[in-house]
C-alpha cells in the first residue's frame, strides 16, 4: 500500500530546509579535496561509476525503509534528471578534477544559477531582470579570467569540463523544477530513479574504457564512501529537498557557500593557490552569483 506525506507549506526561514542547506555546504564543499585526493587511486570514469552505484543502492535502500514507491514516475523527465544531474554532472566533474585544480572546478561547476535562467527562461519564471543583468555579466567576465584564453593554458581542458558539468546541472534544475512532485515519498522515489538512469550510462562507459587498475587503499575506500553516503545518497537528497522547501533567494546561497568552502579546503589541504587572473575570475563569479541571487523574486520555486 502506497503511504503518501503531503509536502506542508513551510516557511522560507524554517529551521530544517536551512539546516539541511548548511549541512549541504559542508559534504558538497569538502568533497572537492575528496574527490582530488581519490583520483590518485583510481581512473575519473570508474570513480564516477562506483560512486553513484553505491549511492544508488542506498537510495534504494531508502526507499525501502520509508516505504516511498518503488515505481518510477514521470519516467521520461526522471530519465533525462538522470542523465544531466548523475551521468554528466558526476561524469565531467571527475574528468575534471582527474586533470585539475578543484577549487577551480568547483566555482566553474557552481555556476549553475546562471545557467538556470540562461535556459530556463521559455519554462521558469527566472529570467534576468534589473540588477540581475550586471550580476549576468559579472560571471561571464569572471568566467573569462578564470579561463585564461589568451594565455593556452593546460588547464583549459579541465576548466570546459567543470563548466559543462555546471551547465548540465543547471539544465536538471530546469527538468526538475518542471515536475509535480507532490509528496516526500515521491521526491525521495524521484532521487532514486534519477540516480538509477543516470548511472547506467556511467557503468558502461567505464566499462569501455581503459582506465589505471584500481589501487583499494584505506582512503580510496573512505574517500568511496564518503562519496556514496554523502555526496551521492544524503547531498541529492538534500539539494532536491531545498529546491522545494525553500524559495530561489535563499536555495541560490548553496552556489555561493560551496564552491567557498571548496576553494578554502583546496587552499589549506591541497596547497592550490589561483593565479592573479584566476582569483580575480572567482571572486567576479561568486560576486555575480551573490547579485544574482539576492535580486531573485522571493518566491517558492
């Protein structure tokens, strides 16, 4: 028998969406150094696999104890949260970091608000407007910086790879933001297909190709999974959860707050430190981010 909890109208201030939303900050913005620290056991391609198998299994066994429906629905739009939000997103993140920096990639993978109303704007009410304009144009001069076009630098690839994996994620916000969850039940089902859909295509393009064998060393494994409990079954969770509970102004926080946190971790435990041109590009994308965010129609998404 199918239970079903209403979703409550909650107040955008409530204490649990905004708590949920630190505790977001904090697994997703370590897990930068966690991820870059693991690539040294293992190829980008299987990490990316064996990362959301596991947090799929999870996300299964969830479903299992809340008694949330194991039936996929909205099968077509869950598909395609899948294949942007798990598949590419994961996929071009661990690419990216197996080659660069991760405080570099975590600003360029937070990019995401931006391009939410970049193409969300036929579908959602988030366009730009007023101030958001300036806010528009401080990113992409930021993103410039951060880019180094005119200086070829062999970071390059690492940076288009993070930045498309910003733009897949902000896509999957648009697909996600289109459905009619209705209850905690569904949304936790809607997690869990998701991440189903979206790791098929990871397993067999990790499969395909010829990748370092594996080295299982004690932080492989913790850094596994900490990556499947946390960033892969606890955070979407998280993040599919605030998108609902909590209006655009204040979910955008989590684009600011943990490519912060991933840039400091990567600063102190990673010893990276920005280029003149880079820092300065970060600081115009988090500030763009900031403008972009707090000009945002105080509504629930």
């Amino acid at each position: 028998m199918k239970t079903s909890t209403s979703l409550p109208p909650v107040r955008p201030t409530s204490t649990g969406p905004l708590v949920a939303l630190g505790l977001l900050a904090l697994i997703w913005g370590y897990n930068w150094v966690v991820m870059k620290l693991a690539m040294q056991y293992v190829g980008p391609l299987d990490f990316a696999a064996l990362r959301g198998v596991l947090g799929a299994l999870l996300l299964f066994g969830l479903l299992w104890v809340f008694g949330a429906p194991l039936k996929p629905q909205y099968v077509v739009k869950t598909i395609f949260l899948g294949l942007l939000q798990t598949a590419a997103f994961v996929g071009l993140i661990s690419w990216a970091l197996n080659i660069g920096a991760a405080g570099k990639s975590a600003v360029l993978g937070y990019t995401m608000p931006f391009w939410v109303i970049v193409f969300g704007w036929p579908f959602l009410p988030d366009r730009l407007r007023g101030w958001q304009w300036p806010a528009a144009g401080l990113i992409l001069f930021g993103l410039v910086l951060v880019l180094e076009l005119w200086a070829g630098s062999t970071d390059m690839t690492s940076s288009l790879l993070a930045l498309g994996a910003g733009i897949a994620w902000g896509i999957s916000v648009i697909v996600f933001k289109t459905m009619p969850i209705e209850s905690r039940n569904d949304l936790l089902s809607v997690t869990a297909w998701q991440m189903i859909f979206g790791v098929l295509p990871l397993v067999v393009i990790a499969w395909l190709t010829d990748e370092r064998p594996i080295e299982w060393s004690g932080y492989f494994i913790g850094a596994l999974a900490y990556n499947a409990i946390g960033g892969m079954a606890i955070a979407p969770l998280l993040w599919l959860y605030i998108l609902q509970r909590l209006p655009a102004t204040i979910s955008g926080l989590n684009a600011l707050a943990v490519p912060i946190v991933g840039v400091i971790a990567a600063w102190i435990q990673l010893g990276e430190r920005p280029s003149l041109a880079e820092g300065a590009g970060m600081l115009l994308i988090l500030s763009g981010l900031a403008l972009l965010t707090s000009t945002q129609r105080n509504v629930q998404p």
